[in-house]
C-alpha cells in the first residue's frame, strides 16, 4: 500500500498498487464521500483502461453510478466535478511521473481535493483492515458524457488577442492534447509531441527536469517564439520558456498574474497565495499592486482548501501549478497558460519582451530545490533550523510545511518530501557569495552529521 501520499494514491503500477486496490477505491469511496455518482477521468497511460475498469467496477458494485467523461486532464475532472455539483470524483493519473508509474486523484464536493488527512487515509485503513466488498442489491450503473465541449467554452471566455504573439507549445504527449489546438486555432504556433501517447517516447512529462524542457528551448531559438509552452503529463502543471529560451522560474509566474487580474480586470488589494518555497521577489512585486500575501504549505491538497478559506484570487507553486477563484479554486494549466499569453501580449505591445519582465523579477540568486537522501529527515531538518536560529537575526520564521526562515540578505526553507524519501533544501540570497556560503553550512550539516547524500 506504498501508493497512499499526502495528496494522492500513486506509484508503480503492479509494484505499489494493482486493480485490486483500484477495485477496492472505487467500492470505498461512496461511503466515505456519501455519494451516488462519481465522475470518473483517465490520462493515457498505457495501465489506466484497467485501473479504470477496475475502478469503476468498485464503484457500481458499492450501488453508485459513474458519470464517465473517458480520456480527460485532472483540470477536466475538476472543472466537471464543482461546475456539475458531483459529490465525488477520480482522475485516473500519475501526472508528471514516468510511464511505469499511475494513481488517482480523488476529489468531493467543489473540486475539493481528498488527501491522506481528509480521505485517503480512510480508505487505506479500510483495505488494510480487510474490510469486506459485498456487491450491493443495486449495482451502479455507467453512463459516458462528454464535457470537453463545456470546458473549452469555459477557458475560451479568457482568451485574449494573441495574433502579435509567436508561440511555442510542447504537449509533452500528454492530455494538454485534448484542447490545445482547439483553444489556439488559428494563432501563429509550432508545436512539439502533439499527440497523446501514454508511453512518453519523446521525454518524461515533467517539466521540472531540465533536461524535459530542452527540445522547447531549442525550438524557441530556432523559430524565434515570444514565448514557450510546456505541460506536464496530466495538464494541471504549466511552464514556460522566455524569449531568450530560458526557463522561467514557475513562482515569478505569481507575481506576473497582477498584470492581467489587476491592470487588466482591475481587481483591488487581491488576496494572493503562494507557497513557502517561494521568491521573496514574489512579494515585492504584488506590492504595488496592494496584494494581501498568504504562504502556505506545498501540494494541492493544502493549497486549494487554502486559496478558497482566504477568498484568495489566484495563487501558484513552484512546481508550476496555478490556482484560480474562477476555476473554483483550483488548478489549470491550461487556463494559467491563457492568462500567461495575455500579459506576454500586453507586454509586447507595450514593446516590452518577455525576458525583460522576467529580468525585473529576478532580483535574488536562487539555489533551486536540492535534495538529500538522509535516513533521519526530521532530525537532519531540526538541526539545520537551530544552526541557523542560533545567530539570532531571523527575522521571520513559518514552522509550518518544515521551516522557512528570512534574514535580512538570505532565506531558506528546508522540509520533508511527502512523497520521496528526500529531505529538500532551497534558499535565496542577495550575492552568489552568500548563497553558496548557506547552502556549503546546510550541507555540511546534513551530509556531515547526519550522512545524507545529495540526490
């Protein structure tokens, strides 16, 4: 049962988890969300028919019907979960992981997502236990729907001019391929891996790793695009290249949504939320906007609850999902990439480029998120908090999702991955000088005392 995480169920499938554990899902989740009917999505991955099957099989044997929507981006299960009233639903998906891998992503009432905290955890006793499946006297039944028609229409209504604009869009062979074309019909684009294929042949959909981003920025050098487009394998993740084919560090993105809610919308003081990885440019930035700034915790399943208890207008994370309070409070990649496309537009006819916005947003010298393997993660994160508490001159300090202390020319964050056995570091700094100093004492620490090794 090594598949339950703090947001999701994922891993290798028929390594961490088998249909039998899809079945029994599926037969569980009724009760727990006190459900009749699930909306059930899949991404095309070549294990998810039978997860699917086996899923739904679960389902309609506990007495609840599915509503099937069939091949689907987790944004198309959320948006036909809050926009349709269903009390509960899965996507089918291991998002930005290798092909071996797959999951669910379950969510209830309002596109709320269901963690380990508010769910999963549930359901993993259940089946831990060995709670019994008794097919119901009413077996549930399956109805297919089409709601790509509704959601397209839905993320149309965004759309800005973009015929100043040359675009570049990698699809990564993922679902992002459901709608793309249909949304930029007609802009003047090139596009890479624009056809779904569950094996991934072109590169792994996660465009966190460099090395998954470099057939866009070449392309970006070759055409000479304004922009570059890249989503993960699931479409809830969105990335971009600038027009110097550099990739963009996904949490200045936050900062660069002000020019379309604010300027353009003409929202006042907004509620923004990011997360506690996040540049201190962030901030700054909002600030002329009068954006009130929340930090909170890593992952999906803290982030929306969360952007929706602050009433929050939009919010991001650096692992490049942005959330939205028109989107019900959750995550598009699709829609975060329209909205993109507007300011990079304005900006253009502002005679403005890309790169040089991202140039003003990069005040600080980021050390990136760097992992350690370590056996001890709560020891190892303890003693680099205190090593750096000990000089007295924090002046902020969040103890929540690890740690993130600032100081007035350096801060870091240090925490536990919830899904891999790392222990992740990530700091900014005013010099390159200062950044390597605290980045050389945190490794020292963790390595030195506590034998971790650099992932």
């Amino acid at each position: 049962m090594g598949a339950f995480h703090a947001y999701d169920i994922r891993g290798i499938y028929n390594v961490d988890f088998d249909k039998d554990t899809a079945y029994k899902v599926g037969y569980f989740l009724p009760q727990l969300l006190n459900a009749d009917k699930v909306l059930v999505g899949r991404d095309c991955r070549v294990s998810s028919p039978e997860i699917h099957d086996y899923l739904v099989k679960g389902i309609t044997d506990a007495g609840a019907d599915v509503d099937d929507i069939g091949l689907s981006s987790t944004p198309l299960v959320y948006f036909g979960t809050a926009n349709y009233g269903y009390k509960a639903s899965v996507q089918i998906t291991a998002s930005h992981n290798p092909a071996e891998y797959n999951g669910m992503k379950v969510s209830r009432e309002n596109a709320l997502p269901v963690g380990l905290d508010t769910g999963l955890g549930q359901i993993k006793a259940w089946i831990d236990e060995g709670r019994p499946t008794p097919p119901a006297a009413r077996k549930g039944v399956v109805r297919e729907i089409d709601i790509k028609p509704d959601y397209i229409a839905f993320l149309s209504k965004y759309k800005g001019d973009y015929g100043n604009l040359h675009i570049a869009f990698d699809l990564s062979n993922g679902m992002a391929n459901l709608f793309a074309k249909d949304i930029y019909a007609g802009e003047k684009a090139e596009w890479l891996f624009d056809t779904i294929d569950g094996r991934f042949p072109n590169h792994e959909p996660n465009p966190l790793v460099p090395k998954n981003v470099e057939p866009l920025r070449e392309l970006v050098r070759r055409s000479g695009a304004d922009i570059g487009v890249i989503y993960d394998g699931d479409a809830d993740r969105v990335m971009f290249v600038d027009d110097k084919a550099r990739f963009v560090a996904p949490d200045l993105i936050i900062a660069m949504m002000a020019r379309y809610f604010c300027t353009e919308r003409g929202e006042k003081n907004p509620r923004v939320l990011q997360e506690i990885r996040s540049s201190k440019a962030v901030g700054e930035y909002l600030q002329q906007y009068g954006a009130e700034l929340h930090t909170w915790k890593v992952g999906r399943a803290f982030a929306a609850p969360k952007l929706r208890e602050i009433d929050g207008l939009w919010g991001g994370e650096l692992a490049g999902h942005y959330y939205f309070k028109d989107f019900f409070y959750s995550d598009s990649g699709m829609l975060a990439s329209i909205i993109v496309l507007r300011i990079v537009s304005a900006l253009k006819r502002e005679g403005k480029s890309f790169s040089a916005q991202i140039d003003e947003l990069t005040r600080y010298r980021n050390s990136g998120e760097i992992n350690f393997r370590v056996e001890d993660k709560a020891g190892a994160m303890e003693a680099v908090k205190d090593h750096f508490a000990s000089t007295g001159n924090a002046e902020a300090v969040m103890d929540f999702d690890g740690y993130r202390l600032e100081f007035a020319d350096w801060w870091f964050n240090i925490r536990p991955s919830n899904t891999e056995p790392y222990l992740r570091f990530i700091c900014e700094a005013t010099t390159d000088e200062v950044l390597q100093q605290k980045i050389a004492e945190a490794a020292a620490i963790i390595e030195g005392k506590f034998g971790g090794k650099r992932a």
